[in-house]
C-alpha cells in the first residue's frame, strides 16, 4: 500500500510541475503578444489557444528528453513467427504533438501586427523536430 501511496504522490509533484511549467509558458506567450499591442480582447478569444499550445511546449520538452536515448526503430516480435523492425512509436507521438504545436503557434503568431510576427517568429524557441533529435544523439 506504501508504493502505491507513493507512485500517486510521485505522479501529483509530476503533474503539478507541468502544470506550473505550461502556466509559465502561456504567460510568456501572452506578455508576447501584449508586448506587440495586442489587444487584451483578442488574447482573450485565444486564449485556450496558448494554454494548449503552452501545454504542448512543455510536452514536446518531456517527451524530447525520453526520446533521446531512444532509436528512431525498434524491433518487434509479435509472436507467430512475425517479427521485424518498426518506427518507435514515442516518434510518431512527438511528431504528431509538433505539427499540432506549430499550428497553434501559426494562431498565436497571427494575432501579431505583419512587422512583429516576422520577427517574433525567428525569435520564439521551437522544439527540436525529428532530424534534430537524431542528429543530435549521433553527434552529427
């Protein structure tokens, strides 16, 4: 029962570490905008756009870190004598979380004055795409 007790509160100090993370990115997404003169109003009507894309931020942050050590294939053995070499699946997760994050990141960058969303855009820190990733485990 101890274990347990503690896998639950290892899971709490977990969640509440993102969620502190994810506030603290939507609020620097936020300032982003009110820093360029957008309205209060308009960073209102997406907000749940940021708080996601927040959210996403610090996932891909977490999932990039699992990922790694990890390689991009893995074999795989599913009995009846299939067997082979298949794409990590923690792969496929990231990319699919990335493509939906830069599409939020579209949104927000959108509400930007044409000047401001420019420069914003060169200047805003992205997650590491695949290639990335893989080039930076091999050192290349």
């Amino acid at each position: 029962m101890e274990n347990e007790d503690l896998i639950q509160k290892e899971k709490a100090q977990k969640l509440k570490k993102m969620k502190t993370a994810a506030k603290k990115e939507a609020k620097r997404l936020k300032e982003l905008l009110l820093n360029e003169k957008v309205s209060q109003q308009q960073i209102m009507l997406i907000e749940p756009i940021i708080e996601n894309t927040a959210w996403m931020k610090i996932k891909l942050d977490e999932t990039r870190e699992s990922i790694k050590t990890s390689s991009v294939a893995m074999p795989y053995n599913n009995g009846g004598g299939q067997k082979g070499v298949r794409e990590n699946p923690l792969f496929k997760g990231y990319e699919a979380l990335w493509k939906a994050y830069m599409q939020g990141m579209e949104k927000i960058l959108d509400q930007l004055p044409e000047e401001a969303a420019k420069t914003k855009a060169q200047e805003i820190e992205k997650p590491k795409t695949m290639l990335e990733l893989v080039r930076e485990r091999h050192g290349a």
